[in-house]
C-alpha cells in the first residue's frame, strides 16, 4: 500500500456520490406529517378511507419496529436502516457510494453470490481477492487491491457458503487502513460462537453491518434486512431508499417476532444441535470426502462426484446446494441443517447412493 493511501482518513463526503449528495428525496405524506397516535382524519395520502388493517400507508421510517430492534440490538435508533431483505440494504450500499463504470468494490470470493450480481446491475468493478484454499483471508492481497476509487470492502462472516468465520483482527486490519467503507454480512451470526460485531460500531466510522430475519429469525419470506452503521452514514441510505420499502405486513411480522427472542435462541440452539449431528453422520459416509467446520445453519462438504451427487439427491426428492462451479469448492454441495427428520432422511439417502 502506498504511503499516500495511509495518510488518508476517512471522509465520508468524499465517499458520496455527487448526485446523491445534490439530490432531494422524495417526501412521502407520511413524512410530512407523523402521527402522535390520536384521533385524526386523514386525508393527505389519497388512500382508501375505509379501514380492513393495511389501507394506510406504512411508516416510511418504520419506527415502532426499529425501537425494538435497537433495544434487542444494543444500537441506536438512528443507526439502523431496515430495507425489503438485506439484498435491497446491500443495492442501496453500491446506488450511494458507487459511481458506475467509475468505482470499484472488494469482493472475497467464495462468497454470496449477491455481491458481485449487485456490482454488475450497478455497472460497478468486482476486484476479486480470492480466499485461501483452506477459505481464510488473504489481508496483503485486499489491501493491494484497493485504490482511489475503491468504495467497499464486503465481507462476508460466517461466510456462506463456506461457513467459517473471519478472524477479528484481519477485519480491524482493513477497517484501520481502508477509508471506504467495509460492510460485514451477518446473515448467520446467530449460528456463531464468534460476537457480532455492532459492539464495535461506535469505534469504526468506516463500519457497516447488515443483518437478516431471514435465517435464524426464519422468516425468510417477509423480506426484512437491516443494515447497521453510523447515523451519517443511514442517514445517507434513508434518503435514497424508496419511501415504502418494508411493508406494513412486515413490519407488524417482525415485530411480534423479534419480541419472541427465546423462541428464536430455542430453535438456533437446536438447529446448532442438529448441525453437529449431522457432521457426525456424514463422517461416516464414504461419498462423503472432507466436512468444513460450520459456524452457520449449514454444511459445506466434499464429495467424489457433487454433479452426480446432486441429481441423486433430487431424485429421491431431497434439494442441496451445488457450488461445484464456485472458486475453490469443486465437487461441493451445501446442506442447509433442516429438521431432525428432514437430516435423517438426507443421510439416509446418502447412505443409499453408490
Ligand atoms: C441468505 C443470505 C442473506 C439474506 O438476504 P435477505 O435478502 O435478507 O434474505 C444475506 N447475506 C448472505 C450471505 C446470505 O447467505
């Protein structure tokens, strides 16, 4: 790394891009006017006045939802931007910071696949620094990757579909040296022995964390993502988002759920229960070469043949992942942990194929 690149600090204006900085956002009724939760008459949104539970608008700020994530959470209110799944929180990340055919992203492949979709869709660079073989970091190799026009760093921990975690003195590494901004995916760190890493957020002005209900929190289907920063930073992402991105439905969903957190730990403790069988049972598999130690709900394994391995499987009805065409995971499938009958019957099945 150069030494002018050191003597940079991070200036998240400079980060920006200009259009977004100059632009206004749209101002929704619901913006103009917030309601205190008495009686009014509303008639500033041209809904349908007639009551059945979902014919107002939403709150566009979604604010009984984020006071209960903050709380669970341990962050603040204003350092929290919700969107319809991490997906849209991760778009909004490249559409305010990255200029298309101008700027460029970090990706650490293997790793979601998502990344490198929303690079292309925004015309923006994917510089690919690859893991190690054994899927660890190669810090040196990201940092030579990084020049003027670098804006994000993603990383992925527990990474899918690797399943390992990123230790967390690489990560301070690029936090330290890297004035763009590094986003940690924690989409499974429900499933991790390792800490989140929200308790450092305030140490990090360069820090983003996105997080999902859509794993641990089983509601995949809702569509709710969260993207956690400093407030200058969501304030940037709030005023680019669109107005009505996390629905009514949704945000009553998400709350009832988040307010059933033991719940949520007696089903993550049990699917990490069902994890670890799981390995045990494939170690005794043949066709089974190498199990990766999983910090998340699932397993990356290696077997002789994963093409063939994987239409097996379908044809006794059970659906895995192949990631076969994956840098550095020939011949691997993953297997999402189900449920104790479902796993039984996944190595069942193993055991029948030859
Ligand atoms: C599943 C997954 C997500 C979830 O995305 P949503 O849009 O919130 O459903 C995010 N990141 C990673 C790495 C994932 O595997």
């Amino acid at each position: 790394m150069s030494v002018e690149k050191k003597s940079m600090s991070f200036n998240l204006n400079q980060l920006v891009r200009e259009n977004v900085k100059s632009m206004t956002p749209y101002s929704s009724a619901r913006d103009d006017y917030v309601s205190d939760g008495s009686e009014k008459i509303f008639l500033d949104a041209n809904e349908n006045p007639n009551e059945n539970g979902v014919n107002r608008y939403p709150d566009p700020q979604q604010r009984s939802l984020k006071a209960t994530l903050a709380t669970i959470k341990g962050v603040q209110q204003d350092c929290i931007l919700l969107g319809n799944g991490s997906d849209e929180v991760l778009d909004l990340l490249f559409r305010a910071f990255c200029e298309p055919s101008k700027d460029n992203v970090i990706t650490v492949p293997p790793t979601y696949g998502m990344y490198s979709v929303l690079a292309s869709l925004n015309n923006i660079e994917n510089r690919k620094v690859l893991l190690t073989p054994s899927f660890a970091l190669n810090v040196k190799a990201v940092l030579d990757a990084i020049d003027a026009n670098t804006k994000i760093i993603l990383l992925c921990s527990p990474n899918n579909p690797t399943g390992n975690c990123i230790p967390k003195d690489q990560i301070k590494e690029l936090l330290d040296h890297f004035h763009g901004l590094v986003v940690i995916d924690e989409a499974y760190i429900d499933f991790s022995t390792e800490e989140s890493w929200l308790g450092e957020l305030s140490n990090y002005k360069n820090l983003v964390i996105t997080q999902t209900l859509s794993k641990a929190y089983g509601m995949a289907a809702i569509r709710l993502g969260s993207c956690f920063a400093s407030k200058e930073i969501i304030q940037i992402l709030n005023k680019i988002k669109p107005p009505y991105n996390v629905n009514e439905l949704t945000q009553i969903k998400a709350k009832e759920r988040l307010q059933r957190k033991n719940e949520v730990a007696q089903e993550v403790a049990t699917i990490i229960e069902e994890r670890k069988k799981l390995e045990i049972a494939l170690k005794t598999i043949p066709l089974v070469q190498h199990i990766y130690p999983s910090e998340a709900n699932f397993l990356l394994i290696v077997v002789d043949d994963a093409n063939s391995r994987y239409k097996q499987l379908l044809d006794k009805g059970i659906i895995v992942r192949n990631r076969s065409e994956q840098p550095l995971c020939q011949n691997t499938l993953r297997f999402t942990v189900g449920t104790p009958a479902e796993n039984s019957s996944l190595i069942k099945a193993l055991k029948e194929l030859i």
